[in-house]
C-alpha cells in the first residue's frame, strides 16, 4: 500500500521496475519522445531527475505495463475485487463466507478522513511556469497537465462523498491564457464536473475547483474509474490505496494532502477561451476550441514532489492500463449494468469510443428462427447509459452461438460476425446525433451517426481469402489486400467516390467477403490487427462513410446485397494524425546511441 508517489517510486525501484534518467531533459517533446520509446519496449518506469526549466521531478510510465500496473495495486487489488463480487451478487458471501470476511474492512478504507494536523502537499507554494511544462506534440497549443485530478464540490457543500474527481485535459500555458493567473479546463460529454458547473451557473457561488497532481498510484485510477453517479470517487481511491483519502480545506477550496501538487482556482461561470490542440488518446489531435478558463489562486507541493505525467498518443498508450484494471475490476458488474450482456471491449486500439465489441443473450424466442432480438435491446441499453453511450461502431453477437466467444480476441470475434451478418438486416443506422468530443471522423463537433450491427444466427457463408475471378477495380482504386479471410482493404487517393466503387463491383462472385475497408494505404491497414481497427473505425463516420454493392434503402432501412464497403480514407475535414519532430527524435537519439546515458535501455 502506498501513502504517496513517492512511495510507488521507491517500491517498483526496489523491485527493478524503475529507470532513473539523471540527465537533464527538456519537457517540451524530449521528455514525451523518452517516454514512447520506453513504452512502446515494455520497459520500465521512469523518474526524470532534472527537468529543464523546473526544479521539480517527473515521474511517468509507472502504468506501462498490465504486469506493473497489478503490481502497483498487488496489496488491494483482489480485495476491491471482493467488493465488487459482493455488490454484484449479495448472496456470495453466503456461500463463500471465508472469500468475503474481509470484505467490510476494505470497505471501510473508503471513507475519506480530514486531516487535522499533517498536510503534506502544502509544503510549499510555488507558480504554474514552476510545473513542468510538458509538450507531447509538435503541434500541441502549449504545455498540459496529462494525469490531473480535478475535484470539484455542489454549491454550498462540503461533504467529500459528494465531490466529483475527473481526468479531464488542463492547459497550463500557451494560446491566450495568461501565464500563473490562468489555465484552460477541457471536459467532454457524461463528465461529472458539468453537472456540478451547471449548479453553480444557477447560483451565486464562485466555482472553485482543485487540480490534485501526483499522490498515492491510486487517486489518479479513480479519476477516470467509471462509477455509478452519486459514489464519490474519494470512497474508490480509499478502497484502492488501502488508506483513507486524507483531505482538508483551504480557502473554500478541498485539498487532497497527500497529493504531490495541488492547484485551487475558480472556474469562470460562463467565459471561454480557444483550449488546443492536443494529440490525444485517437492517434490525432484534439483541435482548438473554446472550453472554461479557470482563474489560478494558488499552487501547493510537498517536499521534493513528483511531477505525474504520461504521453497520450495513437494507442496502445500507458493509459492502455487503465482500462484493463477498470475491465478486472468491473468484470463482475457488468451484467448487473447490462442484463443480459456477458462480454464487452471498449476497443483501445481503435480509441476505445469509436468501436464497442459485445456478447449479450438472446432469450426471448427460442421456439422462432434465429434473428437478432433481444441483443439489439441490450445494444439500445449499452448506448444509453454512461461512457458506452459514446460508442460510434457497436458490434453485438449472441453468445448463444458460440458460448466461448471473446470480445478481446477481435480476429476471431470478426469471423464470428462476418460469417453469420445478414448484410440486409443486421446494419442499425442512428443519425444526427452524438458521438466523442475527439473523435473528428463525424459531421461537426460532438455530431457524428451511429452503427449497430447485429448477430445471431447459424453461419451464413464460409469466409475467402481469395479475389472473385477477374475481379477488375475502377480507375483510382488498387492494391487488394485482405486483412483475415472475409475482409479486403482495397487503396485510394482520397480523391475518388466510393459509390463508383460500389457500383464496379456488381456481378461478382462476392459470397466469402462481405467487408470490404477503402483506405489510404492498404498494406499498412491490413498489415496488424490495431492496425486494422485504428484506420477502419476512426476515420470512418457510419451515415457518410458506409456503401454497399447493391445498397438498397427499404421503409427508411438500410441495407446490401453484397459486401459492405467503409470509406475509412482521412478526410479534410479529419483531425491530422500525430507525427514526431524529427529534430526532437535526433537529439533524443543521442540519449540511446552508444555513451547517451539511455544506451542499452531498450
């Protein structure tokens, strides 16, 4: 159990988790291009020692790995497990009593405690250009605060049960703000701090918000810990941790005292300035948009504090971590959530909106033809409800078919699908409406369609991995490639219809592919599976991007006789997609040559 950052450095150094970078290195790319490297070898975490510009420390990459991230929480993690066993069904601790003795004293770690007396964080004072002033991007609209958590309170309240901690995006410098007297607080559709703003633009109330940097590894997981609304998140972190949130006021303003970093402020009621960009978790970059301004009041740190950052990109990231805890936590939840429901993936390699891959049951004619049912009422619940409501490519298959079938294996759950699709009847349109704050592939921002695409049923079609005979592409298309049986990538400049396509293709003996994915670059599309997903479902919106050979519109349904065909091109409208500085990549070069200090690291 860890009390501090600090803590969780020690521990994984002392267990040869750790990598410390005694070099000096500038936050602005370098620290980022370090990082991605070390990641991308499943190497360790790291603690850069001098940040140029700051006198603090920086810690990132402590998720890196699924391994280290169990590590981490190796003490609480089957306890908070226990708990949520016992929530999902009562009667377990009936029938395995011994299992679940423990049960009511983890639970009893999730109550905040006030501290009276030690209040580490407030050390000291110290000013935003102080902070490390991470960039990621060559792009990116100025430094930002990439693992915070934002706590905010009801008007008139001070009771921490009904707080609300969030991740969401804090710009610290750059575009219009005013260095040390302001910063951009970036938040999305379902984030619970937009209920408490619209509270307090109905009162007369300042907005105050704290931004808690840093502090024992499991207050920065309950920040994006999808909880049920009215749980405070300070009752997760105290679970996790196996210690009590500490907390304290300061001002009007709450303060977690164990983190490393504390920034009060008062959101502005109704202000905004351009937030932006940023390279986000989609593999592109979020652009500028107006979004709150907070005013800064002061900036809190322990002694020798830790600066937490990480480096979103294209995933997999080390925020990649979080959703598999978030998935071993929850695992017993989910069909207490969705009735019904037996699996579900939220796809990080695609960017966890843009495509949902899901089992349910389908149990309400078993006497009848087999056609998806009750499935598509659990696929209306899965998009009603919380973070899966983002979702813009639902895909869901009866697990009555195939008892054993993993969302996690996608490979084999698309062969599940596409051998059993009736392309003419399975295809779910909704239009107009909303879809993720970053995801730019729609029609505006926040505006996007839908697809859910239905399974059950006996196999329809053995899937080829063979081109129909004499197949002869249109001008502006080449390059056929398959990605698994059943699913061609075919190339084309972003110049070229894709009805034109569709309408070439007719006469064809298409009966073993019934997807087909247009892309800028076929060979790189079809050449991984996170590859595949990545080009397919984030560059793709469903009521634009979607033909068919053979499309066919019957009393406002939408339907193919033949394959259906994904436009997964970049458009120009489309965010761009995250390119590296070259001059950052030659300088971070030197670090990993032979005699660099990071020589031999990876």
């Amino acid at each position: 159990m860890h009390n501090s950052l600090q803590s969780a450095v020690n521990d994984l150094e002392k267990h040869g988790k750790l990598l410390r970078i005694k070099s000096e290195v500038d936050p602005n790319q370098e620290m980022a291009e370090i990082h991605r490297r070390i990641f991308d070898a499943g190497g360790p975490a790291l603690l850069f020692e001098k940040v140029k510009g700051s006198p603090f420390r920086a810690a990132s990459n402590l998720y890196g790995t699924y391994e280290r991230t169990e590590f981490l929480f190796r003490k609480t993690l089957e306890k908070v497990r226990k708990v949520t066993e016992l929530k999902a069904d009562p009667t377990n601790f009936f029938r395995k009593p011994g299992r679940y003795l423990s049960a009511p004293f983890t639970a009893l770690s999730a109550l905040p405690r006030k501290a009276r007396f030690r209040k580490p964080v407030m050390y000291g004072e110290t000013t935003i250009d102080k902070l490390p002033q991470v960039v990621s991007w060559p792009m990116d609209g100025g430094a930002f605060v990439t693992l915070p958590q934002v706590m905010s309170l009801p008007p008139g309240s001070r009771k921490m049960m009904q707080s609300n901690i969030g991740m969401y995006r804090i710009q610290l410098s750059g575009n219009e703000y005013q260095l040390n007297k302001e910063i951009g607080l970036h938040y999305q559709l379902h984030r619970g701090i937009g209920v408490h703003h619209t509270a307090y633009n109905n009162s007369k109330e300042p907005f105050k918000v704290s931004i808690f940097v840093g502090g024992p590894p499991s207050h920065a997981f309950s920040a994006i810990m999808p909880l049920p609304e009215g749980l405070s998140e300070v009752t997760f972190a105290g679970m996790l941790a196996g210690r009590r949130f500490r907390y304290a006021f300061d001002n009007g303003f709450p303060i977690s005292t164990d983190a490393d970093f504390v920034i009060t402020g008062t959101v502005r009621p109704s202000e905004k300035k351009p937030e932006g960009p940023f390279g986000d978790h989609l593999g592109y970059y979020s652009l500028e948009h107006p979004f709150p301004v907070m005013d800064v009041e002061k900036v809190y740190h322990r002694k020798e504090a830790i600066w937490h950052f990480t480096v979103v990109g294209r995933p997999p990231q080390e925020d990649s971590s979080f959703g598999y805890l978030i998935h071993q936590i929850v695992e017993a939840l989910t069909p207490q959530e969705f009735p019904g429901l037996q699996d579900i993936n939220a796809v990080d390699a695609a960017g966890v909106h843009p495509l949902l891959l899901a089992v349910g049951s389908e149990r309400y004619m078993p006497f009848r033809e087999k056609r998806p049912e009750e499935i598509l009422t659990q696929a209306n619940h899965l998009l009603g409800k919380g973070q899966t409501s983002l979702a813009k490519y639902l895909f869901i298959a009866a697990g009555n078919d195939l008892p054993n079938l993993d969302t996690h294996d996608i490979p084999a759950y698309f062969k599940h699908v596409l051998e059993r699709i009736d392309l003419k009847r399975d295809l779910h349109f909704q239009t107009q409406t909303t879809i993720d704050t970053l995801d730019y592939s729609g029609s505006g921002w926040n505006a996007g369609s839908k697809l859910v695409v239905g399974c059950y049923g006996d196999k329809l079609r053995e899937l080829s991995s063979s081109l129909p005979e004499n197949l002869n592409l249109p001008d502006g298309f080449k390059n056929p490639v398959f990605w698994q049986a059943g699913v061609l990538v075919i190339e084309s400049s972003s110049a070229e219809a894709i009805p034109k396509l569709a309408k070439s293709l007719e006469g064809y003996d298409w009966k073993g592919i019934p997807l087909i994915v247009v892309a800028d670059d076929a060979a790189f599309t079809a050449q991984n599976t996170n590859n595949f997903v990545w080009v397919t479902f984030t560059r793709s919106n469903p009521s634009h991007d979607i033909y068919g050979v053979g499309s066919f519109v019957e009393n406002k349904h939408w339907g193919c006789k033949g394959p259906l065909i994904i436009d997964a091109r970049i458009k120009e409208h489309h965010a761009p997609p995250l390119i590296v500085n070259p001059e950052v990549v030659k300088k971070v070069d030197q670090l990993f040559s032979k005699g660099g200090e990071l020589y031999g690291a990876i």
